[in-house]
C-alpha cells in the first residue's frame, strides 16, 4: 500500500456516469484504505440510470450518489488541494483538475474514457455500451491502483 495514493478525487464533466463509476469501483476495490470521491466540472445531471444499473451488476451501489461539482465540493468544504492525486475522465475535467493543480502539488491523470451517453439504441444496446464503460475504468483501476490485499 505504501506506493498508492492515500486519496484519489475522480472527475469528468458532470459527475453522473464515469466518475461516480470510478469512485464506486475503487471503494469497491480498495475500501477504507484510500480516501475517495469524485466530482464533475458541472452539476446539472442527476445520477445516471445505466450506470447504476450496470454498477449494481457488479455489487457497486450508485443509486445514493449525489453529484456535486468541484465548486460545489468547495462550497461544502472539501479541501480538494489536499487530494494526493486528481484522475481526469474527460477532456474539460482535465483543464480543470490541471487548473487546480497548480496551485497545489497534485499529480493530475487524463484517462481518455468513453463517454457511453447518447450511445446506443436500444436499452440492451444502451447497458452494453455502459458496461465497456465501467470495464473499461475497472481495467484501468486495477493497473493503477493493485490491490495488495485480499479484501473480505
């Protein structure tokens, strides 16, 4: 554990889809043994229905989350120059983290994530595009961040 951040802050534009996705898989991974949360650029979205169904498929629970946004998690007096790293799950994410980081000694990651919104057609359609989604950051997760410890 000596090599993983104590506390990691997801972000991507609005805090509905992939950060809170990447925030539920870490905790799930990781537990209490690092600090984590997510936020987006913006807060107009509620939590995602496809993504906390494909969560919930594997035992992630999302349907609580609320979003919040950098200002916001500000506002409500997170100190988020005190996150030892920043991972950006989008482009405008990104610039804002990056923002953030220079005032503050924060490693910022840019992990290019597909934004699986307005794809697909059909529900099925739909959940399987959300499930690469949530693969995809699973993957990167477990590279990143190994877990080191069998968790119960």
């Amino acid at each position: 554990m000596a090599d993983l951040p104590q506390s990691v802050l997801f972000c991507c534009d609005h805090n509905a889809v992939r950060s809170p996705m990447a925030e539920g898989l870490m905790k799930k991974l990781h537990g209490m043994d690092i600090y984590v949360q997510s936020a987006g650029v913006k807060n107009d979205l509620e939590i995602d229905g496809f993504a906390i169904a494909v969560c919930e498929e594997v035992g992630v629970e999302l349907s609580r989350h609320r979003t919040r946004s950098f200002e916001e998690m500000r506002d409500w007096g997170d100190d988020l120059e005190q996150f030892d790293l920043i991972v950006a799950l989008s482009p405008a994410s990104q610039r804002q983290a990056q923002e953030l980081a220079r005032h503050a000694h924060i490693d910022v990651e840019y992990w290019p994530i597909m934004d699986p919104t307005g794809l697909g057609e059909s529900r099925e359609a739909k959940l399987a595009v959300y499930r690469q989604t949530r693969d995809q950051i699973e993957e990167r997760l477990r590279k990143r961040f190994p877990v080191t410890r069998i968790r119960a």
